[in-house]
C-alpha cells in the first residue's frame, strides 16, 4: 500500500504550519485537504502534472535534515529490523537511538 493512502489520517491528528513531503504526496485530494486546514504543502509537483503547482524549494531543503536523521536511526540494527514485538518497547529503542544520535 503506498504511502499516500495513510497520510490524511496521519496529518488529521496534528497541526503543523506546514507540510513537507516528496512527489509520491502530490495528489490533488491530499492538497487540498491541507489547504481546508491551512496547512502550507511543501510538495514539488510531479512531473506529469498538466499545470504546475508553487512550491516553496527553500523550504523544501529543510526536508534533508529530516532524511539525514532516519539515515542515522537506521544504523541501529535493533531499529532499522524493529526487533521489538511491542510497540512501547520499539519506542524506548527509538528513544535511547535519538538520545545516542543527539550526543554525538
């Protein structure tokens, strides 16, 4: 199942100002459900789209942080194979691994 599908319920229970995400995210519906919200979408528009959306690409290289980070969570075996049955378990891994990463 592709990403996309989950996204709107994810993004329903927070309230960022805006949205940052790659072109599989560049769907009509998903867009304008972020504009009902006031949320900005920082999504580059795919290159088959018949009329070009704006998106704000300074913006956008921000979302290289983000990518850097998972990067850096994936070079924990116990993370990047979820050893953790549990999810509350899972999370104090991830916990422990962002607070390892942060020391560095």
């Amino acid at each position: 199942m592709h990403d996309i599908k989950e996204a709107e319920g994810l993004v329903a229970q927070i309230e960022p100002q805006a949205l940052l995400a790659d072109k599989g995210y560049d769907s009509d519906e998903f867009v304008e459900s972020l504009g009902l919200r006031s949320i900005t979408p920082v999504i580059p528009p795919k290159s088959n789209r018949k009329t070009k959306r704006q998106c704000d690409f300074a913006l956008y290289c921000e979302r290289n942080l983000i990518e850097k980070f998972f990067n850096l969570l994936k070079q924990f075996r116990g993370i990047a194979t979820r050893y953790e049955k549990t999810a509350r378990n899972f999370l104090a891994g991830v916990h422990l691994a962002c607070a390892l990463v942060w020391l560095k």
